[in-house]
C-alpha cells in the first residue's frame, strides 16, 4: 500500500505543481474545479445519494456557485463570506465528531442531517480558499504553504505514529491515528512552515503570527481527515472511491485540505484586513 501511495503522490504532485505555478487563476481554478467535482460526485455515493439525476443537478449547482465566485471580483465580499462560512462548518464539525466519538454503535448509524448540503459546506470554502490564495500577490507560493503544512503533517504523523504511536486520538473514528503522531507530524509542520517563510517569496511574517496560523491549520487539517473517517465509517467504507491507487478516490486525497486550506485562508484575509 505504502508503494502505490508514493508511486501515485510522485504523479499527482508534478500536476498539482504544474496547475499552481503554470496556469493564470482562472485556469487553476477551473482544474480545481474539476477535482473538487469528482470528489463532490463521490460524497453523494458515500452519503447514499444513488440517483444519476440528483447526482448530477448536485453537481450542477456546485457548477453555478463555483462559477459565481469565480467571476467575482478577487477583493470582493464572496470570497470571505464563504470562508467564514467555511470555518462556522468546520467548527461544527468538530462538535459532530465529539458527539460521534462518545455515542453508541446504533446512535453513530443515524444519517447525517441535510447530508448533500454538507458536501457542499466540505467542498466549496476550500476550493474558494485556493483561488482567492492563487489570486494574491505570490499566490502560487501563497496557495503552496497550506498545503505543504497539510502534507508535512501528514507525513510527520505516519512516521511518527508508527515509531512512537502509543495512545489513541479517535478510536471510534480513525483507529489508526494517535496522539503521538499528531504531535510529530505538527512539529514537522513547524519546521516546514519556518523554511518556507525563510524560502518562499512570500510576505514576510512574524513567528508570533506564523506558529498560530501554523497550528490552526494543522489542527483543522485533522478536523477535516477525521470528518471524512466518520462519514465512511457510518456507511462502512474504507475509501471514498478507486480512482487514486493507494489513495482510494479524490475525497481521500483532500480530506484534509478541504479544512486546512479554508482556515489558513481566512487567516490570512483577516490578518490583511486588520493590517497585522
């Protein structure tokens, strides 16, 4: 499994890197677009949602307010609204899955309320976050920070987990994560976000604001991982669909980006706006 992961990440990241860097923003997020899509049309598998045509009007709604915020203007008002949106999700989220944790087999088979509209709170504040990233000045360089904070936590809490992984951070959702390996794979998330402000031509921040930032985004990272964990698990899945080898589908990929980007985006919008 190890191998297909990195045999497939060694293909994706030269496209990832390749769409950040090489396209104009309308065009990255139009490939964004196309990916988030796919990971749209497999949420409605995972939330039962097996009409062809319910899947598809779902699909085409998320079409038109995608193509509503990005015709809007960059320093508009949609952008942030959807971010804030975004995070007031995420934070209930976080409530879901405290509540998940502590609740019986037959309490964590109940449906999720309102479950496409869900989706669409998962899936569109992040992809809003990467294009209002892409659009800055830097934007490239800007929309790379989130998401190698959110690949270096990954990786840093697989080897960390694995070497030192004793106490369990959400059995009843993600038995395999433990609270060893959130430490490790944040402090490599540290050390990322330290070289990358040292490397990148991005605006220059102070540590007092960078190691927040850094550690919201991480955390939010896991927030959005674990999310997805307790949806499949409440249909008993184990991936959200095959298209990625040693991956599962495109939800699997971006579980934690959906959560991490929107944060760090509206962090830094925030942080903009107050001058800091």
């Amino acid at each position: 499994m190890l191998r297909w992961r990195v045999l497939t990440a060694l293909v994706l990241l030269p496209l990832a890197l390749a769409a950040i860097f090489l396209l104009p923003t309308w065009g990255f997020a139009m490939a964004a677009g196309a990916a988030f899509l796919v990971g749209a049309w497999e949420w409605t598998r995972l939330v039962g949602c097996d009409r062809p045509a319910t899947r598809w009007a779902y699909l085409g709604g998320l079409v038109f307010i995608m193509g509503v915020i990005g015709g809007a203007p960059a320093d508009g008002p949609w952008s942030p609204l959807l971010l804030l949106l975004g995070l007031l999700w995420w934070l209930v989220a976080l409530v879901q899955l405290k509540h998940y944790a502590s609740a019986t087999e037959e309490q964590r088979g109940a449906a999720t309320p309102a479950p496409l509209l869900t989706g669409a709170l998962v899936l569109l504040p992040s992809w809003c976050g990467m294009v209002w990233l892409h659009a800055q000045p830097a934007g490239p360089w800007l929309l790379l920070f989130p998401l190698v904070l959110t690949w270096a936590a990954d990786v840093g809490a697989y080897f960390a987990g694995r070497a030192l992984g004793r106490r369990k951070l959400a059995p009843g959702i993600s038995p395999g994560k433990t609270w060893e390996g959130a430490i490790g794979g944040l402090l490599l998330a540290v050390v990322a976000a330290l070289v990358m402000e040292t490397l990148f031509p991005v605006p220059p921040m102070s540590v007092v604001l960078l190691i927040p930032i850094v550690l919201l985004t991480v955390v939010f990272s896991v927030v959005g991982d674990l999310y997805e964990s307790m949806v499949k698990r409440r249909v008993g899945v184990k991936d959200s669909g095959t298209l990625l080898p040693g991956h599962g589908g495109v939800l699997d990929r971006i579980d934690s980006l959906t959560a991490s980007v929107t944060i760090f985006a509206l962090l830094l919008y925030l942080i903009g706006m107050m001058g800091l």
